[in-house]
C-alpha cells in the first residue's frame, strides 16, 4: 500500500471482499439452526426492544370507511407508541379467500401510491403511467387477500411537520434515521415494528395465514419482517434482494437502507435465504438501476442454494422480469391465498 494514500476505500474494500456468508460450507441438516441463528441476530440489531412507550393493546379508530367495487376500504388511526399514530389502510374484499397481507410502499408519495388513492381520499380514476408500485395492494385486495397497507415513517403523510410541505419526493428519511440512531435503534426497525403491528390487527380480524410484500424500501421492509416475525409465511421482496456491493455500496441509496451491524450477520442473499423453509417470491428487474442485475442473478443462485439443500426448492421462486424498478406482478398478485 502507498505510505502517501490516505484515503479509506482500500480499507472497506478489503472488509466488503473479506466477509464470509453464514451458509458456507454447511451441511444440509445444519441450515434450520444457521436460519434461526440468522433471525435471532437480526432482531438483536434491530433492537425493537429499543423503541420506548410501545401501545401494548391496540385501538384502531376507523376514521372513513367506504364501499367501493370488489371491496371495502377502512382508513384506520392507530397508535403504536405514545405520540405516534401509525396511518393504515384496511382493505376487505367482497369475497375474502382468508389471507391477510401486509403491504409496504418504497419511496414515492406515501402509502396511497400502492392502493390507487387521491390526495383527497377517493379512488384515483386516471392512473399514473410512472407508478412504479403499481397500486400492488389493491391488485391484492381484488384477488381475495384482506390487505393492510400502512404509511412507513418518514413516507407522505408519515413525513416530520418541517417537511409536509416540501415536493412529495422529499422524505424525512435522513433526520428520522439520524435521530433513532441516538436512541439505539434505526428507521428501519421503526418500519418493522409498524410491520408486525400490522400483523396484530390482521390477526385481530380473525386471520391466521399472513403474508407480507413489499418494493424497494418496502422490500427491506418486508423481508426483515417476514424474519423476526414467525407468524408470516408468505413474503414477496421485489426490487431489494440483491447483494450490498452491487446495490447499497455501489450507488447512492437513501440513509433508510442502513441499518448497524447488519453486514456482521451476512449480506442481503444471506438474510433471504434465512426465510427458509418459508415460501419466498422474488422480482427483479433486468434493467433495475439501483439494484443491478447481476447482483440479484447472485442473490438469485445463493438462496436457490439453501433452499434446494433444505429440500425446499419449490418454496423459492424468482421473477426475473424485463422492467426497471417496479412491480412486476406476474407471478406475485396471485402468490397468496394458495397453498
């Protein structure tokens, strides 16, 4: 090394290169305990537990309820910890097939970009053509599944006071992650907790299958859910699974996606692979430009690996699409409520 160079990239990337998966070289009846190991230490560094005044029982109060075609939506306030409510959307279809899922948007306008709804609270008649998320929880609802789509904190109506009146793109990611960080937990593990309370009220409704899914930073979202959330036994990650090499590292992402300690645990293909025996659907993009191709053809081929060791390799599929990064929908809009 040159005694003159003083910069830290060498260092990182000695670091990234010089990781080690978890599921290396193991033999096939070691990997149930490997995944759980996995669960175990991802709840340890997300540290809900962190989170202080938690609502223990929860009270949704039904702010508008409304009967629309194929089923009924339910604008729902819910406070999850003292101060904060938590915006949710309950969508019950005319003809339920007894699924619950839980539905979490990525960066946009907030929660009503998956659930096609106006800035005034009524069904959007034109459809945005750029709607990367593809209204995906209400193609849900219409399939059967009773879906609940919440507003992740730091997205659209969930944004901090200073920044509501800003151009809908600007979220409050960065002060809400800086300032959980100071507490001991991160803005990820805010969304996860908001997740699983999700999972409460589904759960409260009388359903027992649950799955979750979610796009981009709803994807981050939904697969550390489906992991330190036994009750779940379905997910769709689209536009995230990926390697943090060819995804975080590579190209500017938003301060949401870091989460402490993660990368001493295994890296994004490892934490997929974790859901194990749990079915897992994928989407990737050919042309996704944040999280590149090729890093998901890897991530792609490790989980495979797992899960075909396991005995499992029909409970993980991919959707290898031709999109960007989007909702594909092809195989995931009619992925729950099946056996």
């Amino acid at each position: 090394m040159d005694k003159n160079d003083f910069s830290p990239d060498l260092f990182f990337e000695n670091l990234y290169k010089n990781r080690v998966s978890p599921f290396d070289g193991i033999a096939p009846e070691d990997i149930n305990g490997r995944c759980e190991k996995i669960r175990e230490e991802l709840k340890r560094i997300l540290a809900i537990e962190n989170i202080p005044r938690k609502i223990t029982d929860l009270s949704p109060v039904v702010l508008v309820e409304e009967k629309r075609r194929g089923y009924t939506l339910k604008t729902l306030s819910v406070e999850i910890c003292e101060g904060w409510n938590m915006l949710c959307y309950l969508l019950t279809p005319d003809k339920c097939n007894g699924t619950g899922v839980v539905c979490v948007p990525g960066h946009g306008y907030g929660v009503r970009q998956i659930i096609r709804q106006s800035k005034k609270g009524k069904y959007r008649k034109i459809n945005f053509f750029d709607n990367y998320q593809k209204n995906f929880a209400l193609e849900l609802a219409l399939r059967g599944n009773t879906v609940i789509a919440f507003e992740p904190v730091a997205f659209g109506k969930a944004r901090l006071k200073k920044d509501r009146n800003k151009p809908f793109y600007i979220s409050s990611c960065e002060t809400v992650s800086m300032h959980s960080l100071m507490y001991g937990f991160s803005c990820a593990a805010l969304r996860v907790f908001q997740a699983v309370r999700c999972v409460d009220i589904l759960c409260n409704e009388g359903l027992s299958d649950i799955g979750i899914m979610g796009i981009s930073g709803g994807g981050l979202v939904a697969l550390y859910t489906a992991l330190t959330e036994d009750r779940i036994s379905k997910a769709v990650v689209s536009g995230y699974v990926n390697t943090f090499g060819t995804s975080v590292f590579a190209h500017w992402h938003c301060t949401d996606n870091y989460i402490p300690g993660l990368l001493n645990i295994g890296d994004m293909y490892d934490f997929a692979s974790a859901l194990a025996p749990r079915k897992l659907l994928i989407e990737c993009g050919k042309n996704d430009k944040l999280f590149s191709i090729d890093g998901s053809l890897e991530a792609v081929k490790r989980i495979s690996e797992v899960y075909e060791k396991l005995g499992v390799k029909e409970n993980f599929r991919a959707d290898i699409h031709s999109g960007k990064h989007e909702i594909s929908g092809a195989l995931s809009f009619d992925f729950f409520g099946k056996e």
